[in-house]
C-alpha cells in the first residue's frame, strides 16, 4: 500500500524469484523475512508515532474532553472523586459572580499591556540586531538570560523593585521628584508593573524569533527598494514589516494564548494576597480565578467550568487570527 | 537619507553607483553595518535584560534590614552564602534542586526521543492519514495545559500520586512542539535515500532510527533538548498543583520562601538566584546552540 513499503521490498523479494532452486527451508526462512520486512515497513511509521497520541490522549484530550463533564458537576477538592450531578449550576454561578467579569476584563487588559510593547520592542530590537555587527551573539545571549529565569524568581525579583516604600524603582523615580507609587495596590500600577514582568522575559526570545525571519527576507528586496529611493525607515516599513507578516501574525497568536493563561506572575507579586490577585483583585487573572476556585475555595467542578470557558475564548481568538491570516494571504 | 542622494540620480554610470554604495551595503550578503546608536541600544536593552538578575544577586549577598533602607543597595554585601544556607534549609532547596532536575531531564529525553520518532515518521515515511495527523499534532500546540488541570488533578488525586514526581513529568513527557521541530528539521537534514539505501541492505526499522536517524538528528535533538529542559525547569502551574512542600521542585519551593511569617527578602533572593543559576550555567555554556534553536524553530514555524 505504501509506495516506500513496495519500492524498498522489492530487491528481496526479486532475489527470491531469481534463484528459484534453493531448500525448502531457505525458501520459507526468506519468504518469512520478506512478509516480516514488509510488516516492519507498514506499521513502523504507526509505532513512531504512537507515543506522541497515546501521551497526548491520556493527558491532553482526555483531561480536556473530561473537564467539560466535570464542569456539569458540584465536585470538592476534598473528595475530588465524588461528582454529583449539577447541570449549568457551575457556569451561571460563574456569570453571576462579579470577580468573574472582572478577571475576564483583568486578562483582557493585561493581554493588551504586555503583548504590544512586547513585540513592538521584539521588533524594533531584531531590526537593529539584523545590522551586521560585533558582538552579535552576545547581544542575543544576553537578551535570552530572561527567558530562561522562571516565572517564579523573576515575579519575587519585580515584586522587590516595586516594593513601595524600599524598592527600587520607587527611589529611582524619587530622584526626579516623583512620589511613591503604590505599585502592589494600585488599579492600573498594578497591571503595569505586572506587565513589565511578562515584557522582561519574552522580549528577547520574541526578537529572536523576528530576527531570524528578518535574515529569511531576500536581499534583493532591500537593494531594489535602496535603488527605487526608499530611505532605511521606508525599507523597514514597505520590505520587512510584508515580509514579517506570517510571523508577526505567530508571535501575535502565541503571546495572546501565553497571556490568556497569565498566573504565576499575578500569584507570586504580592506575597500574602493568596490567589486574589491583590487587595481589590485588580490583577486577578483567569487563570488565578481558576486557581483561587479550585485550590482555595476548594470548588473544582467550577474550577472546571472556568477552564472551559477559558477554551472558548483561546477557540474564538484562533478562529480570529484563522480569519485575519486567510484575509493577510488574499491580498 | 543618506541611500536617497546616493541612489537617486537615474542617469549616473551604474558602475559608479555601484562604488559609491559599496561600503554602505558591506559584504557579501550586503547588510548594512551597525552605527554606534545601534550598540548603544542594544547595550541598554542588554543591561536592562540582566539588571533584575544581577540586582537579586546583589539582595541575595545583604542582609534583610539592609534591603528595608533607602537608597536600596547597589552593590554586593558579604551575606550571600549565610542566606543561601537558610535558603537550602528553609524551602527544602536541595531536594527542590535533585528534583527538578531529574523531572527537566525526564521530560528534555521524552520530549527528545518521542519528537524524534515522530518527527521521523512524519518527514519521511508515508503512512495513511498522515497529514491529517500532522494537524492534528499542530493543532495541540494550542491547547494550554491550564485547560486539563481538573480532570488531571482528580486524576492523580485517585492515583495516589500527588507529590510523586511522576504526576509532573507523565503530562510533560510528550511535545508537539518537539514533533514539529524534530519533522522540520529532518525533512531538510535526512536524505530519503540513506533511508532507502538501508532499507535495500535490509536493515529493519530500529536499526534505520538507530544507525541512520539519530545520527543525522543529533544537533536538532540537543536544542530540542535544551529547549525543552528550559521550559520544564520553569514549569509553575502543574506543578504548584501536584506538589506540596514536602517533595517540591525549584518552582514550587520558590514559593514558601515568601510565605513566611515575616518573608526575608534577602533569603528569598538567594533561593531565587539558586534556582536560576543552573539555566544560566546553561545559557552560558550553550548559549549559540540555544539561540540558534529558537531562531530556527522560528523560520519555520
């Protein structure tokens, strides 16, 4: 069936029908190897890749699939098997709570702060990394160092430089004559400085990822743009942002999905506030409301109906990316 | 503005064009060079990359009521290994340490070997429904964990596994990532037929991956590995879930160090800057390979 599995059986097979004078059992023993070979040659590729689907459906489609039933269901974290039967109670339990709405809108405007700056540094970064200079590869080391600190040290580090009354950046700010600025408390303070976090360790690796599709564009382009009179601002403009579209439409999908799911940096900023995302829940985040649900308020089955909502969204926002793509590719 | 002059009278000689554009256009591949503003930004955005990192070493080596003083210090104390001494005995830091190392590195050699497989398979081999599979396997890459964490919770919970090292490497063991970066990289570097060849000598297909896959993969094997060893070592929400302090990985014992009655915060700098330096270790040893990586996945992706 397989045109590999015939074209690599046949030089066997042939010899086999060349030299039809041999023992029985030579004939069987090669007979044997042949269907053995055939065998290996049509399943094998099922077996490479088996692993991948059986790891992926015991701990990727199943727990997902099984998250929506358990979403139907009143189920504590203190008996986490018992389920009793609840129908939507879970999820117009969800809609009717205010701390609901306001981690949507929390997600929402964190996406927004952290994703733009992100990948507008991301990009004008890689630009200037694509100059041919000395030092390249430390400039691209050094930008990575935040990439590989985890979520739970560097939010510990911030949450010491925002520190109001001894952190850092108040008393940098404080030299110019700025007051205090209640970073942990503040509504949109808050945000930001939990934005400055996520900005600090995806930038480099999102310029990486820019740079390396800035080194795919031909060169040609830029030498016909350089002779049209195009200055280096329009090159950048009119060559290498239409280059870059696919890849800025990924690191848009990426980052977007990445902070959907923001909930280290919200849980770790201000120690004691426990999952509430700050005095007033100004950056409690879907993913901590999930965590607070489940793990704190001990309610799994709405733990799950948060997940699934969460799904919907990272669905809808695929399918717009899907939409925008399709229109980016037409014209 | 300084191309616009140069290039703009139509009439000159292309050969003098030519020249004139010479040394701004460079080399070979004809980038241009980097000016002295562009190192000076990149110098500020690479001091401002890894001014928090040194900045919690320099907590870690001060004392507590040091760190409540203004201005805040801005250069190493001497109290760096008593902190790190509580550090390693309050969080349980060197079990936290074993343990994440043995969980990354059971997930990179997972992540490596079943990417490979798959990603072999899925590059050269024909099989029915194999696209369908590849977007299949593309389309998990947009699934987040955080979305299965009930049912895997119960999971583990019914399994009596919670705070057993495996409930937080089995969900990571596989990638789809690793099995679209090991596919990209093989359809490139694997010739169909040296696969052929070996399989017209009559070698079966274990002896294919061992003695002609593995060998052409190993440099994508590694970054994938390094990749992967990466972002398992930083894993937060799994395994903050699975685990308690009793048997806790860097990421989980990271946060009872801030839990404390009164948190020191130098002692909380030194437990984070140990469960960092490893990666640094990491990124400075293999740094090139690491960014090469991400840039290829990239291109690619």
């Amino acid at each position: 069936m397989t045109q590999t599995g015939t074209a690599v059986d046949a030089p066997p097979s042939a010899e086999g029908g060349a030299v039809p004078k041999r023992p029985a059992t030579e004939d069987r023993r090669q007979k044997w190897r042949s269907r053995r070979y055939r065998w290996d040659a049509k399943l094998s590729p099922y077996a490479f890749i088996s692993p991948f689907f059986l790891f992926f459906a015991a701990f990727g489609l199943f727990p997902l699939l099984y998250t929506a039933w358990a979403s139907l269901h009143r189920v504590e974290l203190t008996a986490p098997t018992d389920m009793e039967w609840a129908g939507l109670h879970n999820y117009t339990r969800l809609f009717e709570d205010h701390f609901f709405w306001n981690s949507l809108w929390v997600t929402f405007t964190l996406a927004v702060l952290s994703t733009v700056p992100q990948l507008l540094m991301a990009m004008g970064l890689a630009h200037l990394l694509n100059y041919k200079m000395r030092a390249a590869s430390f400039f691209r080391v050094a930008m990575l160092a935040p990439y590989a600190t985890s979520v739970a040290a560097a939010t510990l580090v911030f949450a010491m430089l925002y520190g109001r009354d001894y952190g850092l950046i108040n008393w940098f700010f404080g030299l110019f004559g700025v007051d205090e600025i209640d970073w942990k408390s503040g509504d949109w303070t808050s945000k930001i400085a939990i934005s400055t976090i996520v900005i600090w360790r995806w930038t480099g690796y999102n310029t990486l990822i820019y740079l390396a599709a800035m080194q795919a564009v031909p060169h040609d382009l830029y030498e016909s743009a350089a002779l049209d009179g195009a200055s280096r601002w329009k090159q950048f403009r009119y060559v290498t942002i239409p280059s870059l579209r696919p890849t800025i439409l990924f690191t848009v999908v990426v980052s977007t999905i990445g902070s959907v799911q923001l909930f280290g940096e919200p849980l770790l900023f201000e120690e004691g506030a426990g999952a509430s995302g700050g005095p007033d829940h100004q950056f409690q985040t879907l993913g901590l409301y999930l965590y607070e649900q489940g793990w704190r308020n001990l309610h799994l089955g709405r733990a799950a109906a948060i997940a699934w909502v969460m799904f919907l969204i990272l669905v809808v926002i695929g399918i717009v990316f899907g939409l925008i793509s399709r229109r980016l590719r037409k014209s | 503005m300084a191309t616009l002059t140069e290039t703009a009278p139509e009439t000159a000689a292309p050969a003098r064009r030519r020249r004139r554009r010479a040394p701004k256009a460079g080399e070979a591949g004809g980038q241009q060079r980097a000016g002295k503003l562009t190192y000076a930004v990149l110098l500020l955005f690479t001091a401002i990359s890894l001014f928090p990192l040194i900045w919690t070493a320099i907590a870690a080596s001060r004392t507590n009521e040091r760190l409540a003083e203004t201005p805040p210090p801005l250069w190493f104390g001497g109290n760096l290994f008593a902190n790190m001494e509580t550090a390693w005995s309050d969080a349980n830091m060197g079990l936290a340490l074993f343990n994440t190392t043995l969980v990354a590195g059971a997930i990179a050699a997972g992540t490596v070997l079943f990417g490979t497989l798959a990603g072999f398979a899925f590059a050269k081999l024909r099989f029915r429904f194999k696209n369908l599979l590849m977007l299949l396997v593309i389309g998990t890459m947009m699934v987040p964990p955080q979305l299965s964490v009930v049912p895997l919770y119960m999971a583990i919970a019914k399994l009596e596994w919670i705070d057993q090292l495996q409930s937080v490497i089995l969900p990571f063991i596989v990638s789809a990532f690793g099995v679209f970066f090991m596919r990209q990289y093989l359809i490139q570097a694997l010739p169909t037929e040296l696969i052929e060849a070996a399989r017209v000598d009559g070698a079966s297909s274990v002896r294919v991956i061992w003695h002609v896959v593995f060998p052409a993969a190993r440099p994508a094997m590694a970054v994938l590995g390094m990749l992967t060893f990466v972002m398992a070592w930083n894993e937060f929400f799994w395994p903050i879930i699975a685990l308690t302090q009793e048997n806790p990985t860097v990421q989980v014992a990271l946060t009872s160090l801030g839990r404390g009655y009164i948190p020191d915060q130098s002692v909380i700098m030194a437990g984070a800057l140990l469960g960092t330096l490893p990666l640094l270790l990491l990124l400075l040893l293999f740094g090139k390979q690491i960014v090469g990586g991400i840039m290829h996945g990239a291109v690619k992706g």
